[in-house]
C-alpha cells in the first residue's frame, strides 16, 4: 500500500473508527442518555438521507437547514471582507492610521458574539440582519490584522524599486503592495471563514432561527440527543470543508 494511502486514508478512517468505540462504550456504560452511534443513525437517517424535506420551520433536513446557514455566513463573510480588508491596509500602510485605530481593534476584537448579537437585535429589530452584522463584526478582524501584518512585512527593497522607477501611489499599491500580500490577506480570510461558521452556529441558537443552530437548541429543548450529535457532526463536517475549500484557494495564491 502507498506511503500517501496509507497517512490520508487509512489513518484517518482509524481514527474515525476510535472515536465512534469510545462512543459506544461510553454510551452503554458512563452516560446512558447518550445515544450509541447506532441508535443515533436510526433516529436521525432521514435528516441525512432526505436532506431537503420539509416538515415545518424547524423539521426540515440537514442539507435545507445547512443551505440557510451557510446564506447567512456568505453574507456575514462577504460584508466582513469589504469592511476588513481595506482596513487592515490602511492599518499596514499608514503609521498614523494605526497609531488611531490599533488600539480600537484590540478592544473590540476580544467582544463574544454573544454580546454583539442583542446590539445587533436592537439596531435592526429582526434575527436575519442581526446575525449578519454579528458575523461581519466578529468575523473581520483575522483579515484586519493578517493584512497589516502582510503590508508591513513588505520587503522595503521592493518599494525602493517602486520609487526608482517613480511609480504611482496607486501603481505601487496594485503592482507591489497587494502581490506581496496576498498570501497574508487569504490566511486571514480562512480563519475570518471559520470564525464566522462559529458565530451563526451561536447567533441561530440564541434566535431560533431555522439553520443548524437554531435545529441543535430546538432539539436540546426537546430533549432529542441524537438530533443534537447530528447536528454537532453537521458543523464540525461543514466547518471541516470550508476550511479545506479555502484552505486550497490560499495554497493556489500563495504558488501563484
């Protein structure tokens, strides 16, 4: 068997296989509330295998509530790159800019999102708006700070040749600058993507509102434990795929 084989499937699938053993030993013996594996697949099979049935707001399956999540990340996400990005040049570029605003995005880059979320929910009186603020505002800071930390680790060589040749400020930035940091501003994104993944799993429990979240409280509420493993498996899976989806967009900027 391949070297390769072997390291990215075989062990993996072991893993995997541990970690259902455990499960199912600690089912039977430490926890008996906790569904075993088996009985959690009875249960929850037709949120898999009929992903997009609809029975009411809530009891719908895991492909429809994963695509209104996944809705409200694009949004968040998107929003918190328009606003992130130019920041965190500003902040790489301009000494006075950072010397203002640095301290601002140290303070407000530890809040919870759960102490954004009811700000957001008196601005705009409803959940879906809210939860896209939310996602933006805690979302953006990774890019903030990779991009500065990108613009300022610019070897100053390549803007003494900018100067030799009397670039434009503009030029400069299109032609030296945003190459240079690129490979930062995309590391910046992934984790911003990740964050944001979190951030609606949170705010759609606290709101109720239809998406893996807001499945996971309500079945919490109905005491249904093998709803809440799917929906636990569900955004670990989910999560586990934009990472690497953005993961091999980052790999392609930085070979390029």
């Amino acid at each position: 068997m391949p070297i390769d084989t072997y390291q990215k499937v075989i062990l993996p699938l072991l893993g995997a296989a541990g970690v259902l053993v455990v499960w199912a030993i600690v089912s039977a013996t430490l926890a008996p509330d906790l569904p075993s594996p088996l009985r959690t697949w009875q249960e929850s099979r037709r949120y898999i295998l009929d992903p997009f049935f609809k029975d009411g707001e809530m009891n719908q399956g895991m492909g429809r509530l994963a695509f209104y999540s996944l809705v409200r990340v694009g949004k968040g996400f998107a929003l918190a790159l328009a606003i992130g990005t130019p920041i965190g040049f500003l902040l790489g570029l301009s000494r006075r800019f950072h010397q203002s605003f640095d301290p601002i995005v140290q303070f407000m880059r530890p809040i919870s999102p759960l102490a954004w979320l009811p700000l957001g929910l008196v601005i705009f009186q409803k959940s879906e708006p809210a939860a896209i603020f939310t996602i933006a505002l805690c979302a953006m800071w990774p890019t903030v700070i990779n991009t500065a930390v990108g613009v300022r680790s610019i070897s100053q060589d390549y803007l003494n040749v900018g100067r030799v040749l009397k670039l434009s400020r503009t030029t400069t930035l299109r032609r030296i600058v945003i190459p240079a940091t690129l490979p930062y501003v995309f590391t910046g994104y992934r984790l911003s993507l990740g964050l944001a993944w979190l951030v609606i799993v949170a705010s759609e429990m606290l709101t109720g509102t239809p998406g893996v979240g807001g499945f996971l409280w309500q079945e919490y509420n109905s005491l249904v434990y093998s709803h809440i493993i799917l929906s636990v498996l569900t955004i670990g899976a989910i999560g586990f795929v934009l990472d690497r989806l953005m993961g091999l967009v980052e790999a392609r900027v930085r070979i390029s």
